[in-house]
C-alpha cells in the first residue's frame, strides 16, 4: 500500500457515514458498532473483474452518507499476498474512493490519489475474502458517471492536480510574442483567445532565459483577478500565481534551471474574464 495514494482512517467513521437517503428495501441495522461488519454496507452494485474497466453512475436513487455524498459499492475478491490498485475516474464529480474487508481493522481511503480529481488506493490483500470497494465523492449530492477499475500493473497517474491544467493544454497555445528581460509588454483576453480549463482565456508569450539566471514576471490587470503560469525547459511542474504582487495581480520569481525557451501564461482566475494586462519582466 503506497502513503502516498491512501489514507487511513477508523472503520468505525467509515462506515457511520454511509447511510440511506431513505429506507430501502434490504434495510440496514441503525448504527454499526465501531469496527463493525462490512456486510452492513449497502447492497453491491455488481462484482469488479480485475483488468476491466466498469463504468457506473450516481444518481439521486442511490444511498446518501452523512455529508450527503451519493455512493456505490462494488464488490472485489482478493487474495492473501496479492496486490491490487482500485482507480475511481469522473469527469463529472471529485471522486473518492473507500475499500474495506477481510483483515483490514481500518479503512482505506483516497481523494485525489490517480491524479486530476481521480481517486486511487493501493492494496496488498492480507487474507482471502470479498472486499468492498465504495465509489463516491467529496461533495454533496453531486451525480454523474464514473469508471473504476482493479488492475495489477497500473500506469503511472497523471501528474496534474485536482483542478489543474494538463501541460500539454499550455504547449498548444499559439505564441503571442516574445518577452525581453526589462522590458513590459501590453496584451488583453479576449473571447477570441485560445482557452484553458474551464473557459479561461490566455496568452502565452515566449522567454528566452539561462541556466541559474533569476528573473521576476509580474502580470497586472484593472480588468480581473490575474493568473500567471510559467512552463518549461527543467520544470518538472508548472509554476503558478494567483495574488502575490497584491491587488489582484500575480508574480512569480524564477531561477532558470536550464538554458532555453519558457513560455509565459498571461490568463485569469476566474472563468471568461477578459479585458486589458500588462506584463513586465526584471532581473
């Protein structure tokens, strides 16, 4: 089991969370007791095959926990010293992901572990038994659909975070023009610019710079809250800002890891903002 990808936390929690919207026809006892069985969860929505992907959906029909959550449960056989990684993707909905079972005294859980704001838990099964895999997620009574699936040898999960854009969106953007250190250059978003997620306008400009050299961009805005992203030669991640020269305006400091072109995003916090900026670079 990877600390990276789950989480722990008490069986007992887990399971006084998960509760019917309303009574179902298989009802449930009351209040499990702390540590109790999992056969109080809901009744599965099918069996989970490793290697096969399995799509799902939830709905206003399905149980409730107590934050409101909808949820499904789905039902995995394991075997003592086997190991499985569960991926819980919605393009809909925050996913998040529970696994409980056989020798298992606590919960498994993870938010955003596959990478955007997938789920994914790792598990080395330590008897045999029949394991509940509970899909479900962070926020109340959103539905929409989802896959899950068990795989031994699981690719690699994207590194972008929850909400984040995919460095390969800051890649297709056409080049607005060229930076020089000391110098400022004035743009504007428009409904005619190229857009990132969720329908955030954006340039992006280029900027030529050297290994261990340091320089400040700085990006402002009368027009909305500015947004900075900075890409890369050497960065391992995007570089991003919100607010850090007050004011609604963004900047960023950056040490060059490598000789070469970086691309610098000019674009705004908040979905469709347009309007005039103003971008400046110094050492």
């Amino acid at each position: 089991m990877s600390p990276r990808t789950a989480v722990i936390v008490p069986l007992s929690l887990a399971l006084g969370l998960l509760a019917p919207e309303s009574a179902p026809a298989q009802a449930a006892p009351a209040a499990p007791r702390a540590g109790g069985s999992i056969l109080w969860l809901p009744r599965p929505a099918g069996r989970l095959t490793p290697e096969q992907e399995t799509r799902g959906a939830l709905s206003a029909a399905d149980y409730m926990s107590a934050t409101d959550a909808y949820l499904d449960v789905w039902e995995l056989s394991g075997k003592a010293g086997e190991s499985i990684t569960i991926d819980l993707k919605s393009g809909d909905f925050d996913a998040v992901l529970y696994v409980v079972g056989e020798g298992l005294a606590e919960t498994l859980n993870n938010d955003d572990g596959g990478g955007r704001c997938d789920a994914r838990v790792e598990i080395r099964f330590l008897e045999d038994g029949v394991y509940r895999v509970i899909a479900t997620t962070g926020a109340a009574r959103t539905t929409g659909v989802y896959t899950i699936r068990a795989s031994a040898n699981p690719p690699a999960p994207p590194e972008i975070t929850c909400g984040g854009t995919d460095p390969a969106a800051f890649a297709a953007l056409p080049v607005a023009g060229r930076l020089t250190i000391g110098g400022t250059v004035g743009g504007s978003l428009s409904a005619s610019d190229a857009t990132l997620e969720a329908g955030k306008y954006a340039d992006a400009w280029e900027l030529s710079g050297e290994a261990g050299q340091t320089v400040t961009i700085r990006l402002e805005s009368d027009a909305y809250d500015a947004y900075l992203v900075v890409v890369g030669p050497g960065l391992s991640a995007p570089l991003t800002d919100d607010d850090s020269a007050g004011e609604l305006n963004a900047e960023l400091s950056v040490t060059f890891p490598t000789t070469g072109v970086y691309q610098i995003i000019a674009t705004s916090a908040g979905t469709g903002s347009t309007g005039a900026y103003r971008l400046t670079v110094t050492r």
